[in-house]
C-alpha cells in the first residue's frame, strides 16, 4: 500500500511539473519575440554542409568542455599552472 502511495505521489508530481511547464511556455515565447531572441540568422546564411557540421558538433560540445576541464584538473594537481 505504501508502495502505491509513493508511486502516485510521484506521478503527481511530475504531471504537475509538465503541466506548469506547458503554462510557461506561452509566456516565455512572448518574452523571446519582445526581446528579439532566438535563432541567429547567421547559421540559415552558411552552406548546408557547414550549417549541419557545426550542429552535429554542438552535440559533443560538452563532452569536448568536459576533457578539457580534466585535463586543466591534471595539470593543476601536477603543479603545471
């Protein structure tokens, strides 16, 4: 029983948290188009082998931001500054 309780609470919560994110988003958008914000133009301007170049490499930009701050780690603990 307290199983089912816990399991409900969770799937409570979380239908509440997808429903007020539903709610935000029209304010949001209304937001972005107020200040002018969203896609740069200049990515709709290069070839489309460049401009699907640099998305399918925005993917692995945090892996790349990840070995290079283990690396920065390695080399502080070495006392390489």
């Amino acid at each position: 029983m307290r199983n089912l309780l816990v399991t409900l609470g969770g799937v409570g919560v979380f239908a509440t948290c997808v429903a007020s994110a539903g709610l935000l988003t029209a304010p949001i958008n209304q937001e972005r188009r107020d200040k002018n914000i969203g896609l740069s133009d200049r990515l709709f301007d290069l070839p489309p082998e460049l401009a699907t170049l640099q998305m399918a490499l925005g993917v692995f930009r945090g892996v790349g931001i990840n070995i290079a701050w283990q690396r920065a780690q390695d080399l502080k603990n070495d006392g390489n500054y």
